[in-house]
C-alpha cells in the first residue's frame, strides 16, 4: 500500500535584520530634498540611514539599488520597500567589497 501524500506548505523566507544594513542614500533625481524624504521613509520601515547626499548627477529616472556581494540577500527587500514609494531599476548594481556602506540606494526622478 503506497503511502499517503504529505501536503508541503511552503515556508515563507524570514524577513533579516534590516537595522544591520548600514545604508547611504543619494538624490539622483535632483529633487529638492528628497534625500532626506527617502532617509525618513526607509527608517521608518526600519532600515539604519548612516549618509544622506547627491549623486554625482541627476539623470536617475528610476530608484537605483547597488549592495555588497554579500548582502544581495537584501535585494528583494530593499526592491519590494522601495517601491512603495519609488519607481525601482530592477537590476542591481554590486559595490565593491571595501565600500564604506553595505547599500546604496540612489533616488531617481520618476
């Protein structure tokens, strides 16, 4: 007699420790401000803001998020919060491992 099928229920990825990620965020889109408006939106959800400035230009349409290779696992994260509020790049960049923050989040225009 086979035995009886075992239904799996899919076991939902716990959410990380998101105050371990040091972030700098950057206005990339050149609106007055909205570097601090990013830096409060993304404490607020619980990230640990460390630097607030401008790209080196502002001709980012969309919300730009570049990690360290050892925290793409915050990827995902990082895309679905955003996007609450930004217009999100779906690539990702990868900064280089000696980078002062673990993430750098880059706000686009749109």
């Amino acid at each position: 007699m086979p035995a009886p099928a075992v239904e799996s229920t899919p076991v939902p990825t716990p959410e990380p420790n998101l105050s371990t990620l040091t972030l700098e965020v950057l206005n990339g889109g050149g609106k007055k401000g909205e570097g601090k408006v990013a830096q409060e939106f993304l404490q607020g959800l619980g990230y640990k803001v460390e630097k607030v400035g401008n790209a080196k230009s502002f001709d980012y349409n969309a919300t730009r998020i570049s990690l360290k290779k050892d925290k793409m696992a915050y990827a995902d994260f990082l895309k679905r919060d955003l996007s609450a509020k930004y217009s999100v790049d779906e690539e990702v960049g990868e900064l280089d491992e000696d980078s002062k923050f673990d993430a750098v989040i880059t706000i686009g225009a749109e």
